[in-house]
C-alpha cells in the first residue's frame, strides 16, 4: 500500500447506496470527497529509521503553538512509515514548493523509490535526511503520539528551521485539492 496525500486518494464518490458507512452512519466516500474539496498545503516527512531513511508524502501539516515552537501531522496506522515513525526521536518536514510536484509523488509511492535517487536528499548531522531545493524545513524532536482513530497524530518540537528567503527555491507553496496537485494564485487587493 502506497500513502497518498490525507489518505484520500479518489475523491470521486460512488454510489452511496454501495458505499460503506462509517460508525457515525454517515457515508466514508461521501466524507473523503468532503475532505478533498480542502485543499492542503503538502509536506514530506524524512527519518532515519536506524537501517535507513524513511519517508511519506503528509497533507495533515498544522503549527500547532509559537511557544513552545510545536507543530502537527497524522500518519495513517496502515502506512509503510508508521513503525519507524513510532519509534523515531526526531524528523524533518519539509515544506513543498510548487515546484516539488515530483517530490510528493515520488513520496506517495512505495517505499523502495522514495529514496533511490540519492541525488535529491542528503543527511543532516543529526541523522535524519533531508530533501534538496525545498523552500522551508523543519528538524523536529517527537513530543508526542496520539491515537487518534486510524491514525496516529504526530506532535514535534521544532529545533531547528531553514528558510532563505533569497534562495531560488523559495517559491510558492504546493497545494492538494481534489486529488490534484495545485499552485496558489493571489486574488485582487
């Protein structure tokens, strides 16, 4: 099983008469195609597992506090990365550009590709890899992990951020709507 972006990978919705329901009674294709109309920012998380790196595709992102510098994502309990996520002290998000569209891919994908391109990452002095060319990175410490239905939520403490703003790759931000992927456009003043 690959981990796509929210775990909503079709945004289409079948005929509710056939679609299962969830505990609530309401329909789970009806609730995914919901979701998908928010559009989401999309990151990568990366961790060194201890026998290697290890990476997703995430659109759950969220700054949770400025003091302490805390922020959020959730991992689907059927994910390939949720043992080494679990065990993991620390990780780094990365904060996709528009640019980035093949990163979110290629981490979307299963998990013997994510890495094989040694060309697009290198290892932080901490351990955990790390994505070139993304607009803004954030080395987190685990603080803590929530149950929280079929998925885990993730709590970080940031310890350490990149974020240049003359760097070329400080570009607009990657967005996931609808099982597209998207670039913001400003609206009128």
């Amino acid at each position: 099983m690959t981990d796509t972006p929210n775990d909503i990978s079709n945004p289409t919705t079948p005929d509710a008469t056939t679609a299962p329901e969830l505990s609530t009674g309401i329909c789970a294709a009806d609730y995914r195609a919901a979701l998908g109309r928010h559009p989401a920012g999309v990151t990568v998380v990366t961790l060194d597992s201890g026998t290697g790196p290890v990476g997703f595709t995430a659109t759950s992102f969220s700054s949770l506090s400025l003091e302490p510098p805390l922020v959020s994502f959730n991992i689907a309990e059927t994910s390939s990365s949720i043992t080494a996520l679990k065990a993991a002290k620390s990780l780094v998000i990365h904060l996709l550009g528009e640019h980035q569209q093949h990163l979110a891919q290629r981490f979307a994908r299963s998990a013997d590709q994510r890495f094989a391109d040694q060309s697009l990452w290198a290892v932080l002095d901490t351990g955990e890899p790390v994505l070139h060319g993304t607009p803004s990175w954030m080395r987190v410490t685990v603080d803590q992990l929530i149950p929280v239905g079929d998925h885990t939520l993730v709590v970080g403490l940031v310890t350490r951020v990149h974020a240049d703003e003359d760097d070329d790759s400080a570009a607009a931000p990657l967005l996931y709507h609808e099982g597209k992927y998207y670039r913001p456009t400003p609206l009128g003043q």
